[in-house]
C-alpha cells in the first residue's frame, strides 16, 4: 500500500513509521512520498537522510485553502497513494480532500480526544492540571479533530512531572501507537460504522 506522510515539523512520528516500515514492522507498506507546507521544516532533514522523496508545497502559491488541498489531491494521485497520514500536519484539510481520500486519511492528537483539541494540547492539557491524557489517532473528517477514533492510550501525569518529560512520555507513545495503528488499517482490519471503529 502506497502511503504518504504529511507533515509541517519536527517529524518524528515520520521517522518512526518509515523506521516500522524499514523494520518489516508493517509489512505491505511503502512510505512513497512526504508532502510538507513549510519549507524549513525539520521533517524535510529526516526525509533525505531517510531517503523517502520530499515535496514542498507552498501555502503562499495559492488563493484559497482549497487551491493548496487540490495541488495536494494532484500530487497524490499522480504517485498512486491510498493512504495519507498526518503526523502534525498543521493544516485543516478541506471538505474537498478529505472527500476525495474518504476513510483513508489517518491523524495523530497528542491528547484524549475531544479533550484539548487543536494545536498546543500537551501543554494545554498540563496546564490545565488534568490527572489523565494521552494521544489518540482518529480517522479524518470534515471537522478538526474529530473523525472516527481507531485508538486512544492514557498515561497518567506523574506528581511533579515537568511538561518536558511529559512531551516526551507522550511522544514515545506516538511512536509505538502510529505503526499499529496503520498495520490494522492496511490489514483491512478497521470497520467504521458511524462514529465506531471496529477492529476486526
Ligand atoms: C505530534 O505530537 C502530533 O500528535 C501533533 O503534532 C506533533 C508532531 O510531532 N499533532 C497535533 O497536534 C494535531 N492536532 P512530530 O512532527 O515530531 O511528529
């Protein structure tokens, strides 16, 4: 299966999927493409030394959020993708995308959603002084952050526990959760019905 990886950061959640994939730890998978919005994204740096093909698309080149999704759409049908993960991807995807790749649009949230939706929400979720959070990957729909839920995983917040070590503790958990996340989809083993994702 033929997967693309977008991304506006650091990409560490990149390096661990084409590492699993690099492993045999998701058999079938190709990461063929990384597509990022910001130029100077460290992402970028990871994909070369990775040797996974990188494309910049410039925000700025286009009137509307729509314009940048259908350049998206474009490239991604050119390179015969059927599967596109978001690994903190910093962009809302418009109705046009995600129709056009419907159920098959994966996302990564650093928090227990619905809780902390949007960007921040490791540090959100600190400051707050919940006991509890986690990270979740979801399918994409139209709305932010809130499509099908395929996996959660709590961690408790350790009693003088500082942000840091927390972003940490959370980010080693994304890195275990995404590759299986996306074996069980490129098994076919996620059934959506409704707001319910069933593994089968
Ligand atoms: C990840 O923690 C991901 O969950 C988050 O961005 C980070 C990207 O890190 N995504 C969101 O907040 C989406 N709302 P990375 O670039 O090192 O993979």
């Amino acid at each position: 299966m033929n997967i693309a990886i977008l991304a506006s950061g650091r990409g560490s959640n990149f390096e661990a999927i084409v590492r699993a994939v690099k492993r045999k730890k998701l058999k079938g998978a190709k990461v063929k493409l990384l597509i990022t919005d910001r130029k100077d994204a460290y992402v970028r740096i990871r994909a070369k030394k990775l040797g996974v093909k990188d494309i910049f698309v410039d925000p700025k080149k286009f009137k509307t959020r729509e314009g940048f999704d259908r350049e998206v759409v474009n490239i991604l049908n050119r390179e015969g993708i059927e599967l596109v993960i978001l690994a903190g991807f910093m962009r809302i995807l418009t109705p046009y995308f995600v129709k056009k790749f419907k159920n098959r649009i994966l996302n990564i949230h650093p928090a227990l959603l619905p809780a902390f939706k949007g960007t921040d929400a490791i540090e959100r979720a600190y400051n707050y002084g919940v006991k509890v959070t986690g990270v979740t990957i979801h399918f994409v729909d139209e709305k932010v952050d809130y499509g099908p839920i395929i996996m959660q995983k709590a961690l408790e917040i350790k009693e003088r526990e500082s942000l840091e070590e927390l972003e940490e503790r959370i980010h080693r958990l994304e890195h275990k959760m995404y590759p299986e996340a996306i074996s069980l989809f490129i098994k076919g083993k996620l059934k959506i019905r409704g707001r319910h994702v069933k593994i089968i």
